[in-house]
C-alpha cells in the first residue's frame, strides 16, 4: 500500500508536479542569465575590438561577463540537462540539485546588481540605452530569483507556510501557493516598493530588507539611465 505524505499546508515533499514546477522557474532563470550577460558582452566588446580602459570597475565586468559568465553557462546548462532527462525518466531529484542551482542563480542576482550599478560611475563603457535594456531584462530575472529564495525559505521544508515570511496580499482563506510567493514580489516590484513581503523570523526580516534595499537601488540606477538618455536627446 503506498501512502503519499501531505504536509499541513498542502503541500507534498518533492512531488513529480512540484519538481516540475520549481524546475521550470529554474530554467526560465537560466534562460534570462544568458541573454542579460550575452547582451552586456556583446555592447561592451571584449572581444579585442575596443580598447577598454583598465579600471577597477571594467576589470570586475571582464571577469563576470567574459570568464564566469561562459563557464557557468555550460556547467549549469549540463546541470539543468541532467535535470530534464531524470525528470524524463521519472525519477525523484534530490533537493540539493535544486538547491545548487538556486544558490548559484542568487549570487548571480548581487553580482548582475553590482554590475548595474558599477557601470554608473563608467558611463564610457556602455550606451545609456544599452544599460536600460540590461535593466529591464534584470527585472524578471529579479523578482523571480527573489521570489525562488523566499518559496525555499518559507515553503520547502517546512510544515507550514508563513513561519518565517508574511506574504500580505495572499488569500487568508485559501492559504499560501508556491505561486504567491512569486505574485507577491512582483506585486512590490509593480507598486513601486510598497511591502507586501514582511519578515517574521530574524532570517525572514534580513531577506526582506535585502529584497527592498535591492529594489530602491534599481529604482535609482533607472532612474538615472532616463535622465542620461533624456540629456542625450536634447
């Protein structure tokens, strides 16, 4: 007799749909790296056409966007291969093959970030136009990849959801989805920064206040990206 274990929330421990899901996020994040850092590459020039000047800020953009970038791309891209055809064969994944590739999509969401934000203070290396394009691709990728990290620390795991995060714009009579936890850092991305995330544990307030201080500072390099282009056009 086979028994399925269901958590107090609805939710089941690694089930095929819910593997499913979390690995469609996961590509979709993946898919969003390449072209972001593909784009950045490509209008800065690495490739030996442009001379750069060596400053810190070009050396830190070199070595993400023409080293690790490609790298990464290839052993991550294998990684999410074997993914696929385990999940093809219906096989259960273990949880740290998610979870590597979840850790690996956030540090690159604070490397992207500091990227942004660095090319400010070296507006030769790239057009105002180019930079605000690299914004808007980064904006998905961002409240997807939060979204990711606040379904792993809420969700996964645990017996119930809203132990360490209060998602405010959820359904109180249907409860919290692995949806929501998506919906909601879209919601704050779209009401220009008006929480609807709030910590509960001391983990849960740092990620939030994290999440935020990263949103304010895209606001701010948008922002200025507008006002280059708008100084441009005059």
């Amino acid at each position: 007799m086979r028994v399925r274990l269901v958590l107090s929330n609805g939710q089941s421990p690694g089930g095929r749909r819910d593997q499913l899901l979390e690995f469609a996020v996961l590509v979709v994040l993946y898919l969003l790296q390449v072209i972001n850092a593909e784009m950045l590459r490509r209008a800065i020039g690495f490739d030996g056409t442009h001379q750069l000047t060596h400053t810190a800020v070009t050396v830190f953009v070199e070595l993400l966007t023409n080293r690790l970038h490609p790298l990464a791309m290839v052993v991550f891209g294998v990684w999410l291969l074997l993914m696929a055809v385990r999940i093809g064969r219906a096989q259960r994944l273990p949880r740290w093959m998610f979870d590597a590739l979840g850790l690996w999509f956030s540090v690159r969401l604070v490397l992207e970030f500091l990227t942004i934000n660095l090319l400010i203070f070296q507006p030769s290396l790239v057009a105002p136009g180019v930079l605000l394009g690299q914004i808007v691709l980064y904006l998905p990728f961002f409240v997807l990849g939060w979204g990711w990290i606040f379904h792993r620390l809420d969700w996964v795991g645990r017996s119930a959801a809203g132990t360490m995060i209060q998602l405010n714009d959820a359904d109180p009579v249907r409860g919290v989805s692995r949806f929501d936890y998506f919906h909601s850092a879209i919601n704050t991305l779209l009401n220009k920064g008006k929480p609807t995330i709030t910590g509960i544990t001391r983990t849960g307030r740092i990620a939030v206040l994290l999440f935020n201080g990263m949103l304010l500072g895209l606001y701010a390099v948008a922002f200025a990206r507008i006002l280059q282009l708008t100084k441009a056009a005059v």
